[in-house]
C-alpha cells in the first residue's frame, strides 16, 4: 500500500515478520541507540541489499530480455 502525505514523498508500508533471533538482534540495535526505530533498520538494510546487488539485478534483466528477445526473434516460446 502507498500512502500520500501532503508534502512527504510517497512512502510504501510492507509488514514483515521476522525470527524471534533477527528480530532481537534489530530491537538491540535501536536499544543501543545504532538507530532510531525498528522501520529505519529495515530501511537501512534494504538500502545496503539493493545498492550491493544493483549490478546483478541489473545484468539479470538485461539477460532475461536479450533472451526473450531472441525468442521473439526466432518465433520459440
């Protein structure tokens, strides 16, 4: 779900369950002060996942379009 805030850029909200083993390791995280709430953790990791893995992401869709592509091309499926 999107919600729109007057003035605040669009913002998704995701529910996520987590084991009771990450979701302490989280919950210490913002305890020990590393972060503000339990959502900016969340944030924050994500972030890392996808600027990390962006290149592969990236390759993967080009490939998977070349392929289709090349299917289109030769008239396979």
């Amino acid at each position: 779900m999107i919600k729109y805030r007057q003035g605040v850029r669009k913002i998704k909200t995701v529910k996520v369950s987590l084991p009771e083993k990450l979701g302490l390791e989280v919950e210490n995280y913002v305890k020990s002060g590393w972060f503000t709430d339990e959502a900016e953790v969340l944030r924050v990791a994500l972030q890392e996942f996808i600027r990390h893995n962006r290149l592969k992401l990236i390759e993967q869709f080009m490939k998977e379009d070349i392929e289709w592509a090349l299917k289109v091309k030769t008239g396979t499926k």
